[in-house]
C-alpha cells in the first residue's frame, strides 16, 4: 500500500465544498478523472458512507496503490516536482506523526491485515462550512466569498467569471437549514484525529464556535483542530473558547508583505493580520500553533523574498500553494520582462510549469480592471504590486 503515490487523505480523510458537494482533498479534480461510473456525492444526498466507501474512491486508492499518477491528483504532483510540499505529503506526515509510512507500527499492521479498498476508519476531515467573508481576494471565488460574489453581483461585465445561481443557492440553504452542523456533528461521531476547519471565514461563525466549546471533553482531547483563517479575527479571544483540545493550528493565509498582501486580499488591514499573528505567536499557549499559508501567483511572484523575510524575522512557518485555476491569475500569466525579475528559487521552478500565454496574460489585465471596480483603495493600493503585472 505504501507506494510513492501513496495519499492518507483517500485513506482515511473526507472533505465537502461550500454547496456540500463530496471531495477528496482541495486539490482533487473530479472533472479530469478517467474513472467511468459516478463521481459525484452531495452531503444533502448521500450520507458519509457512501461517499468514502463509493467504488469511486476504491478505485482512486488501488490506482495510486499500484503508482499510478491520477490526473486528477495533478495539482500534488506539480508541487512535488517544483520542490513544494504537496498536500498529499501533508496528509502523510500528519496520518503517520512524521515517522516515515512504513514504519509507523500503527498503519503497517493496519495494511497487513487489510484485504479490501474500504474506509475503516475516518480520521481526518476537511470542513467548509460556508463563503461567509469579511475579504474580497483576488486568488478567491465568489462561491468561496460572499464578499466577492457581491462584488461580481454588482458588476458582471467581467464574463471569464462564470457563476451558477443554483449553486450559490445550495451553498445558502447548506447554510441556512444547518446541515453542514448536522454533517459536523456526524464527522465527530468518528475517530477523527484531525479536523480542519475553512470558509469563507470560520472563526466568523459563532454557531461553530460554540459547537466545539461544547464538545465533550473526552472528544476534545483526542482531536487537533485547525482553522484556515484570513488573520482578521483576534485569535487570542477564540482560543480562549476553545480549551481542551488536543492541539490547535491556525493557518494564517498572507500573500504578500504589507500593502501588497491588503491589495490582493481585499479588505484585509496589514497591522491588524500583523498584531493577531504575532500577538498569539509571543503568547506562547500550551498546544497552539499559528502558521502562515501563501498563494504564488502572477499578483506576488516578484515580491515573494519580501513575505518570506518578514516571516524569518518573526520566527513563522509559512508554506506555499501556488494558484493554477484560473489560468488568468497563474504564472502563465506573467509576461517575459517580469520572469526574469523572479528571484525566489520556488517561483522560479514553478515557471518552468507555467510558460507565459498571451491569452491569460491579456485575461489577466481584463481581470484586474473588474477587481479594481468600485473599490477606493484600488487606485493606491495597484501602485505597490504594478511591478508584478
């Protein structure tokens, strides 16, 4: 089973969109897959059984048991040949407690004794709970935030944006009737390890909040919580309802120093993010983390250095994602002048992944003009990142 494909997250892991669709991690691609019979799963529909136990998923874990590159995994396999941490290798490490797959006494016996492709035991869980959002980013999507879908609400003109009323209507009733409570509450009636939590803005929702204060403490001590969060909300006040939980990580998303970071992440205060991360950071709280999680893009390629510094001086892990959907926003959207200005070892592998187009390079300048609408700020704030367009 420990194959160099191998993922914990199709394993042991579960994972829902905003409008309760079923996936197997953030980076999975259900659209590129070969598989033949049904794909698709919906928390309204199907119970978690029958998603993580769907021949779907059997098939997913025989084919990467057998070495196989799934296309729909491809995302992974990008990170790992440019020298980024995959979230598969994430998975990995978080499954096994860093000791290497095959040593890890717990899943070799596990798949020695194991005679099927079937889920057992679910252990980690991904959980969007809605686009809810104080932010407008521009690496985001309006069914990820409902501050930009209100932004394109107002201003549709910019057509590359393709939204479904259907869809956000299913992320409002998701919402609204309590079922991804109710499906979070089934998640914690497993052996979950690790639950990570993602909007929208989680630590925006008091309704979850107070779910997990009122767990069972026996619950909390088994569990490590983490939240992806914009860095908005004061993050010393939320921990404060949340004792009793293993450990808690909090992933702070940044994607750029100062100005850069308050332009392509909309709405967001460069001195507050700052204050909460360090504040909590100098704390020093018994089984808490605070992290750092960026987004290389054509917005922050040239300014990477200046991000990465910051994090160094404040002693702060920071890793990197890098955006690849929409094309318009990727490094292939970066014209020729720019590249050779990219001094970050990182971004410069990824650019061998990303030739520069024409095509997403004029998409991208379109895209910016719609970004930029009815916003104030925009005029100052474009000044500190041109160098990257």
């Amino acid at each position: 089973m420990f194959s160099e494909k191998f993922c914990a997250a199709t394993w042991f892991g579960i994972r829902n969109e905003n409008n309760g669709d079923f996936r197997v991690c953030c980076q999975h691609d259900v659209s590129l897959t070969k598989y033949s019979g049904k794909v698709n799963f919906n928390i309204k529909n199907d119970s978690v059984n029958d998603w993580v136990n769907s021949d779907y998923l059997q098939y997913i874990r025989e084919q990467l048991g057998n070495n196989v590159e799934l296309p729909e995994c491809r995302r992974c396999w990008t990170r790992e040949s440019a020298g980024l941490t995959s979230l598969r290798q994430n998975f990995n490490e978080s499954i096994s407690d860093n000791i290497p797959l095959n040593q890890n006494i717990w899943l070799k016996k596990y798949f020695q004794n194991k005679k099927n492709y079937l889920l057992d035991h679910l252990l980690i869980a991904d959980v969007k709970i809605s686009n809810f959002c104080n932010f407008e980013c521009a690496s985001c999507n309006p069914w990820d935030s409902s501050k930009l879908y209100t932004k394109w609400l107002q201003n549709q003109q910019f057509d590359l944006i393709k939204q479904s009323d259907e869809y956000f209507n299913n992320i409002k009733q998701t919402f609204r009737d309590s079922i991804t409570t109710n499906y979070i509450a089934e998640i914690l009636q497993q052996p979950i390890k690790v639950l990570k939590i993602l909007g929208g803005e989680p630590l925006l929702d008091s309704r979850l909040l107070q779910m997990l204060e009122n767990l069972d403490d026996k619950k909390k001590k088994k569990i490590s919580l983490s939240f992806v969060t914009n860095g908005s909300v004061d993050l010393i006040r939320t921990d404060q309802k949340l004792s009793g939980f293993k450990h808690i990580t909090y992933v702070v998303s940044v994607d750029g120093f100062g100005k850069l970071n308050e332009y392509i992440r909309m709405g967001s205060v460069w001195d507050q993010i700052e204050n909460n991360i360090l504040s909590f950071k100098n704390k020093n709280i018994p089984n808490r983390t605070v992290k750092l999680f960026g987004v290389i893009q054509a917005l922050n390629a040239l300014h990477i250095p200046e991000l990465r510094n910051w994090c160094e001086q404040n002693n702060l892990e920071i890793k990197f994602g890098f955006v690849d959907t929409p094309a318009y926003l990727s490094l292939s959207a970066l014209p020729y002048e720019q590249r050779k200005q990219v001094t970050d070892n990182q971004v410069l592998k990824l650019l061998e992944s990303f030739p520069f187009n024409e095509e997403d390079y004029l998409n991208f300048k379109k895209y910016i003009n719609w970004y930029n609408y009815g916003d104030q700020r925009s005029a100052n704030a474009t000044a500190s990142c041109e160098s990257s367009k």
